[in-house]
C-alpha cells in the first residue's frame, strides 16, 4: 500500500462524481488516513454520509479557500486534532457562470478576479500556510489540478483557463521555494469527466465525444484513474518528481488535431 501510514488532506470534496472523491478513494485503499474540508456548514451531513466509508476520516467546513484568516484557523484545528500531514491535494476552482456562458472578451474584471482569487491564490495561500504552521512532514506532497484547458482555447472554458494558467505556473515556482525543504508540489491535467462543476462548460458533452475520437487511447478518464495518479504523486514513488503537470487523460494533450 502506497500511502500506509500517511495523513492526507484532500480540499474541495463535494460528492461521489468529483475527482476529489476519486482521490479519495485511491489514497484510502492505499493506506491513507484521509482528512477533508468541504465548504457550507448545511453541507455537514452530507459530507458526513458521504466520507463515512473513509473509516478514521475527519472532514472540516472552510468557507474560503483563499481568505487567508479562514484558512490559518481550520488548518490550526486539524494540526492540534490530527498532527502534521504527509499530503494535501488542493481540489478547488470556481468562475461565476456567465464568464463561462459569454464570450472570454466580456470577463468582468469582478469576475476575473475571483476565478484567479478561488482557483490558483487558493492554492498559494494553502501551500504558505502549511509551511508557516509547520504542518508537513518531510517528503510531503501537494497536488493540484488542472486541464487542458490553460494551454489551449476551449470553447466554454474561458476565464478558468486563465486562472488554471497561473495555477500550474504557481506549481512551478511553489516546487522551487518548498524544493529546499524536500517538499514536492506537482498538479494532475485530468481529462475530461462528468462533474458537478463540468455542468458549468457549455457543450461539455461535445468535448467528452472529441476527447473519446482523437485521444490516442481512445477513451475518457474515470475519476478513479485520476486517483490514482494522484496517489503516485502523494506517495515515495514519485519522490524525484516536482513541478510538474502530469497529464492524465488517455493522451489527448499530444494530439495536433
């Protein structure tokens, strides 16, 4: 088992179609002790049903992901209550829906803002203060994700490919800062899946059928592949890699066409 005796934190789980969940799933059946925030006190119970197969999980409400004040305190509590960790994966974006319905021209600057604010500062800001409250073990990992969508235009995707753009150029630069303490920081480029937030893209299902004609595989990802890449990147077997963007999704990206 992979991750036997290591602590991982997994942020922005939702429900049991969310990469997140996949995460989840792959970390646990490889020997994780699992820990998760989640955002809304209302959704407490459902969080609750849904971690209950994680057995010795603990999930956290945290109702901002990047305001710093909100974040040092949760992190704080799970340090007293669970110790220091070995992994977090940062599982949280956000874009108001019509900066992803509209044309990328009439981002609002609001709008803007808040994409990169939520989707890459976030990530910043939980790398920080993990590092300031002394709450990674050595040889931690942290991993985020990502899509194709940074590096090319997607109809629908929009102001996200910005704010992904500057998540994986965060990965870069967060790699070389906590690289001097044997701390590893990578992001997944998942293909393609069903999720709630996927809703968001319009003709998302267009996308799943191109991905499926032209991927050299020939297929989509499921959630529970992207696990376990995530859970290849959480463990000591990728220890020599950091910084950067491991693609899974049945090799769409090499595609020209």
């Amino acid at each position: 088992m992979l991750l036997k005796g290591k602590t991982i934190l997994i942020m922005g789980i939702r429900n049991k179609w969310s990469i997140a969940y996949g995460i989840a799933k792959s970390a646990y059946e490889n020997g994780a002790k699992l820990l998760f925030t989640y955002m809304g006190e209302e959704n407490k119970s459902k969080i609750e049903e849904l971690t209950k197969d994680f057995e010795g999980s603990k999930a956290y409400v945290l109702d901002g992901a990047s305001e710093d004040d909100l974040v040092k305190d949760v992190f704080t509590k799970i340090k007293e209550e669970n110790g220091k960790l070995d992994g977090i994966v940062h599982a949280i974006a956000h874009a108001n829906t019509e900066d992803l319905h509209n044309d990328f021209i009439f981002t609002s600057k609001e709008g803007f803002a808040h994409a990169n604010d939520v989707s890459a500062y976030s990530f910043v800001l939980v790398a920080r203060t993990a590092k300031e409250l002394d709450m990674l073990n050595e040889n931690a990992s942290l991993v985020t994700l990502t899509y194709h969508g940074s590096t090319k235009v997607l109809q629908g995707y929009n102001v996200m490919g910005i704010a992904k753009a500057a998540l994986e150029s965060s990965v870069r630069y967060l790699a070389e800062n906590l690289g001097k303490e044997g701390i590893r920081v990578n992001a997944v480029s998942a293909g393609p899946i069903k999720t709630l937030s996927a809703k968001g893209i319009k003709d998302f299902s267009s996308i799943l059928t191109v991905v499926e004609e032209k991927a050299p595989l020939h297929r989509n990802v499921t959630i529970e592949q992207v696990g376990n890449v995530s859970t290849f990147l959480l463990s000591s077997l990728s220890d020599a890699i950091t910084g950067q963007i491991i693609y899974a999704d049945s090799g769409y990206n090499i595609m020209g066409i």
